[in-house]
C-alpha cells in the first residue's frame, strides 16, 4: 500500500462552499484533517473606522452591510447603543414593528442557511424551496423601506415610517401571463399586515416540508450527526452564542434573558439540542423558525388594534414632515441642519446586543460628545463560531469541514467587518 501522505491544502477562498470568502489552511494526514487554520480579511470593508467619519444618522446603512443576511437585525443593535446614550425610547408601535421585522429577519436568515447549507452537503432541492419563501419576505422588506436588501429602517427613536396599506403587485409581462398576475397577486390585494399574517399562516407547513426533505434522510443524519460535537461547557469557553450555543444545550437567549424592545411580553419558547452536533444545530434552527412565526403573529395581532406614532416627535433626531420643510422655515432648517450635520450624542459610552440570528450581536459606542462617533466596535457572533474551527473538525474528513462551515452559519460580512 501507498504511504498516507501529509500535505497543507487551501479550502477557500473562492470555493462555493466558504460562504464568502474564507481562507481555511488545512493540513492534512490522507483525508482526515490535523489542523485547520481560517485565514480572514479577505472581505475587509473598515465598517468600524468609516463609522467614524460620519455622522450617527449616516452610519445605519453600514450596518446593514455586516451581516448581509440579518440586515434589520444589525440596525438594530446600533441603533439601540444610540437611544441609550441619548436616553430615550421608542413609541411601543415601533418597538412591536422592530420585533416584528427581527423575526421576518430570523427567518430570512435561518431559510438563507437551511437552503444553503443544504446544498453545500449535496441536497439541491431544499435550496429552492426556501428561496421560494424567502421571496416573499423580501417583498416586505421592499414594502416599508423601498429596498430588497439594505432597509436603513430602524432609526434612532422608532422606525423610518409605518407598515404600508398596500403592497407592491406583480404585472403583465412576457414572463406573467394576466392569469399568473391575478394569482401571484391574490394575496396582495390588502395590507402589508394582511400578506404577513397570510405568510405565517402557511408558513409552518413550509417548514414541515423542508424537515420531509431533510430530517429523517439517511444521508443528512451521515453527514451531520456526531459532527463537530461541542460540549456544553466547552461552547461557552468558547464564547458560543445563539443557535451555536443552544445546540449544545445551554438555554441562552437574550430575548428572554436580558429583554429588550417588547420581548418580554412575547409568548415563545427556546430550542436546546442534547449532543451538540450539527444535526442538532439544524433542528435548533427550524425550530426557531416556527418559535419566529409565532412571535410574528403576535405581533400582527397587536398592531391591527394598536395605531399610534412610530417615530418621536423631537425635530432635533427626526426629520419634519415633508409638507412643513416647504411651508415653514424652522422645520427646513431643522431639516437642513439633521442632514448635514446630524445630532450631537452626550459624551460616554454604550454596549447594546440583540439576539441576532446567529447568536450574540453587540455594538459598544463611544461618544465623546461630538455629532459622530469617537469609537465603534462591533461584537459580531460569527467571529467567535469561526476561530472555534479546529476544535470542531480536527480529525474528520475533509467533507465534513464543508458541514461544519454550513451550520456555524457564517456570514463573512460581519467577521471581516
């Protein structure tokens, strides 16, 4: 027989299945893996350091660009840090509305990973069946902010606007014929509140579907039980947070830990695995994805009875009515003065973290009383999930590092940074 031979291979960057752009050195005995080194960078954008050049109200957009699966998620956690230093609250119909899209935002994200890790272990066809709901759901980010992807939503002291009354429809085209338009437009005919609430009425057989495909398959469990096994105390040494962490069944959450907007009169429950492998990181998060449907119907109940104000009504943080900036000339020149120059924050410091899809998303800010931040820095979940890569595939094959990539859920946006 042939000698085993040593050699050092690159996993990466440009291989489909690196999420991004992960560089993983690996060194390898034959096909089993001794050592595995991430190499990242390769996606560095300066988030942080740009964040400080601008002022607060223009650095929102930047955190959509993080994690560029969790967008709404994202601003969230920064515009939190800067409603504590400036101390104060959104209206309650925002803070329902922020619940809300983290939820819709959860789901996208976990439906991105379900679909993509799916394909990378060699199932095709789970990949097309959450891009098929995921569909949807980006129509609604399009609704409320204009935009598919990058929302700049969430803004300090509520969200940009309330939930439309009409959603946008699909036309005539050499792709729809006028049949296919009345069908793919039946369920916006009313209210973006009225598509949600259809989605998540259906939505739980979706899921059923995705586990027909994938829990019970033979080749699924081969490929993801006993894989990259983390103990429990060993997940928090390692500063697991979220899905990574539950997994190996410690029931951490910071919705129900440490609530923030009205988490705490949500009615949900938290998904623990038992073994800590990767087959138990995916019924942890599907199981999400139906916990994320109920607190999203929740939510549609109590914003059909509640009306109110989404924003605060302080012209020193949100801009006057478009109709006043043309009729009165303190409100253009509140206009004109939050545009160009934006708002001054008190001096001190502030650490906000949400429980972001993928588990433990931080912004600590720095104010040193200007109208832009002195120090940003951002405590992005993947990070710790990442350099925890050779604890979790040294000694398998090299196929399975593909599965251990897939359910730590990376996302190279937010560890580049």
């Amino acid at each position: 027989m042939a000698e085993i031979q040593h050699f050092t291979m690159n996993f990466g960057p440009q291989h489909p299945a690196a999420h991004g752009v992960l560089r993983l050195v690996l060194e390898m005995e034959g096909e089993v893996i001794r050592k595995a080194d991430p190499h990242i960078g390769l996606l560095h954008r300066g988030t942080e350091k740009l964040a400080e050049s601008k002022p607060y109200n223009q650095t929102i957009g930047y955190m959509d660009r993080l994690d560029y699966v969790s967008m709404m998620c994202n601003e969230h956690g920064y515009v939190l840090a800067i409603e504590k230093l400036l101390g104060i609250a959104p209206p309650l119909r925002a803070q329902y509305i922020r619940v809300m899209f983290d939820e819709i935002t959860r789901i996208l994200n976990h439906l991105m990973w379900l679909g993509a890790h799916g394909l990378d272990v060699g199932a095709m066809t789970i990949f097309l069946y959450c891009f098929r709901e995921r569909e949807d759901l980006m129509d609604c980010y399009e609704a409320v902010s204009g935009t598919r992807m990058h929302a700049t939503y969430y803004r300090p002291g509520g969200v940009y606007r309330d939930l439309p009354d009409s959603m946008p429809k699909y036309q005539p085209s050499k792709w729809h014929s006028e049949k296919d338009v009345r069908r793919l437009n039946e369920a916006r005919e009313g209210t973006l509140l009225d598509f949600i609430e259809a989605f998540t009425d259906r939505f739980p057989g979706c899921v059923d579907q995705y586990e027909t495909l994938l829990t019970d398959n033979r080749i699924w469990k081969q490929r993801t039980v006993n894989i990259g096994v983390v103990s429990p105390e060993r997940a928090m040494q390692l500063g697991f947070s979220g899905p990574m962490l539950r997994g190996s069944g410690v029931a951490w959450d910071l919705r129900k830990k440490q609530p923030y907007a009205v988490y705490a009169e949500m009615d949900f429950d938290i998904p623990i695995g038992k073994t800590g492998d990767c087959y138990d990181r995916y019924l942890v998060r599907v199981e999400e994805m139906r916990q994320s449907n109920r607190i999203v119907q929740q939510c549609i109940r109590w914003l059909r009875d509640n009306p109110g104000p989404v924003m605060l009504d302080d012209y020193k943080l949100v801009p006057p009515k478009r109709v006043d900036v043309k009729e009165d000339m303190e409100a253009l020149i509140h206009h004109f003065k939050l545009f160009t120059e934006g708002y001054s924050l008190p001096a001190g410091e502030a650490y906000a973290a949400i429980e972001h899809p993928k588990g433990e998303f931080g912004v600590y800010l720095v104010s040193d009383g200007a109208n832009k931040p002195y120090r940003v820095k951002v405590r992005a979940a993947g990070f710790a999930h990442l350099s925890a890569m050779h604890e979790m595939v040294e000694g398998h094959m090299l196929a399975d590092v593909v599965a251990v990539i897939g359910t730590q859920d990376i996302v190279f946006g937010e560890i580049d940074r």
